[in-house]
C-alpha cells in the first residue's frame, strides 16, 4: 500500500484530534504521543494538537507529553483533521468518536485486520506489527526526535511482547534498530512499561495462573477473573494486562482464552494463540476484532457458557487444519 507522510496530509490544517482505542495499551499510547510530538515540534503553522485517551497506565507516563492526554470529552469542538490510531472500529474510540465524527477529514492508521475503514483516509496494514511501525514509515526520519522514537519504539515492543510474536519480523528489528539509533534506551523502557509489574499485578496473575484449567487434550488453557476478585486485590482492567500472554507460554498450549467480569454475565475476553488457530475470526464472529495471533470480545453469558461457545470454534478449526494435514501426508 502506498502511504502519503504526514506532512502531505497537512495542507490548510490549523487544528488536530488525536485519539486511539478505549482501553489503550502499550501500541495505543506510543502511536498518539508519537503523532502529537512529531507534528508539535516539526509543524508550528499548526495551532492546536490534541491526544483523546481513557486513563493510562502510570508507567506510560515515562513518555514526554503524557501529562497532557485529555480524558474529558464533554466540550464541543471542530477539528480540521482527526487523526484515529490503533483502533479497528470507530465505536472502540470511546467518547472521543464525537470529535472524530465532527472533524472536516479524518484518516485512520492501523494494523488490525478487522478494520473495514470507517475515516475519510484509510492506512490499514495487517502484516505490520503495530500501528506504531506503521507511523514511522510515515515520517521523515531526519524529522523523529528521541522523544517521537521513545513513543514509536514503546508502541512496537508492546505490540510484539518485546520482539517474540510472529508479528515482528525482520522489517519490525530494522525499524527498532534505526529508533535506538536516535539514543532511545530499550531496555529501561521495556523494564519500566513492559515487564515490570506491580505486587497486586503479581498477585491477581498468581491467581489466574493457579486457578486455570486446561481443555482440548492440553491445547487450551483459560482462566478468569471475577469482579470479586479485582475488588479484593484492589485491580483495575489495566492490571490485567499480560496475564493471556503469560498463560499462551505454557507447554504443549495453542491458544490461550483470558476472561475478567465486566457485568453481570458479561464478560471480556483476550485470546492469544502459536501457531494455527486464527483468534480474530473467532473474536470477529462474537463482535470483536483483532489480528490474527491476539484479538478479543465482550461476551454474554455465564462463564460455562462463554467458554463452550468460544472452544467449539478453537476445536473446529484445530480440527480443519489437523485434517488438511492429514490429507497432505496421504
């Protein structure tokens, strides 16, 4: 796909929106910090920019301009440009789809593959690992500021769980490569904002961990948390983070099913999986999106219920790919 820079976007522009997804992860938060300090600093004709975000995780703020994220959504504006990022439907933009909505052009960056394109401009790019990687390519690299390539480099190591999914490949550690290039210290970010967890973090995946159940002959594991629990640890959503990634690791698992109770019988539902189960088909067909190897859904029901609807489609695709297989070597 061929891809206008930023800045060919930016003719007659006085005022930027920015926003990413509700409930915005490490991917989320680089690309619109990115976005905002690149244009702030590279384009003083530019006389308002603004980032649109749910709350995010206190080791985000690491990144500069993060004090400034805008959480309320209640005032009326107009934006010449609005710019959505990492985000594969306009309701998952929460209550900033209002502004976006409003805006007289919109263009959208992204890489999940449920994306049907829903701005006026449309860069969607599955094979990428993060919109974060996306966004480098789309500016000038004389112009990234170790600030900009702090934001993008936090974006990909999130997206790739530090380079292990399939989603990085070699053009991902190329483009990580030339942003360490800019004096970007890799390691300290993916301590800070990756891999360390606070002592209630440690103990509510603790718990996920030794209260999980394998299913499908040891294919599947699942484990979930009530709102019960959080409220005894004292956790939020954003505390949850990591713990599918950390049950995908276990031995002889092909995908790995992470529920927390968000309602009565409502559940939300984070998927990961290796090597052959397509997760975003299943979290497409429950109303959700994703890519393939990790996506996720809101789910009705009682926790059985949930778990059956969503192993069925796991084991009928495990099925169609064990049967291909068969059919090959006979």
């Amino acid at each position: 796909m061929s891809m206008k820079k930023i800045s060919e976007e930016l003719n007659g522009i006085k005022t930027v929106g920015i926003a990413g997804h509700i409930r915005p992860d490490g991917d989320c938060v680089g690309s619109c910090m990115a976005v905002r300090l690149y244009l702030e600093e590279n384009f003083p004709q530019l006389e308002k920019v603004d980032v649109y975000l749910e709350q995010i995780p206190q080791s985000f703020y690491l990144l500069k301009g993060t004090d400034r994220i805008i959480h309320d959504c209640t005032q009326d504006y107009e934006y010449d440009l609005f710019i959505a990022l990492d985000c594969g439907d306009i309701l998952r933009l929460g209550d900033a789809a209002r502004y976006f909505k409003s805006a007289k052009h919109t263009i959208c960056y992204d890489h999940h593959i449920s994306n049907s394109g829903y701005a006026d401009e449309n860069y969607i790019v599955p094979d990428s690992s993060s919109t974060s990687e996306i966004l480098y390519h789309v500016m000038d690299d004389d112009r990234i500021s170790l600030a900009v390539a702090e934001a993008l480099y936090m974006g990909i190591v999130h997206d790739t769980g530090v380079f292990q999914y399939s989603c990085a490949k070699p053009e991902t550690l190329e483009t990580a490569a030339n942003l360490l290039r800019k004096g970007v210290n890799g390691g300290y970010i993916i301590d800070t904002t990756f891999m360390e967890k606070t002592y209630v973090q440690n103990q509510i995946l603790g718990r996920a961990l030794l209260e999980s159940i394998m299913v499908l002959n040891g294919t599947c594991i699942i484990s979930a948390v009530k709102k019960k629990d959080m409220k005894f640890y004292g956790v939020t959503p954003a505390d949850l983070d990591g713990i599918v990634s950390q049950l995908r690791l276990t031995k002889g698992v092909e995908t790995a099913l992470f529920l927390y109770e968000t309602g009565n019988q409502e559940y939300k539902v984070s998927m990961r999986s290796k090597q052959i189960v397509d997760v975003s088909v299943i979290a497409r067909y429950f109303g959700g999106g994703g890519h393939v190897r990790a996506a996720g859904c809101t789910m009705q029901g009682s926790f059985h219920d949930v778990v059956n609807n969503l192993t069925k489609h796991i084991e009928k695709q495990m099925k169609a790919v064990s049967e291909q297989n068969d059919s090959r070597n006979n």
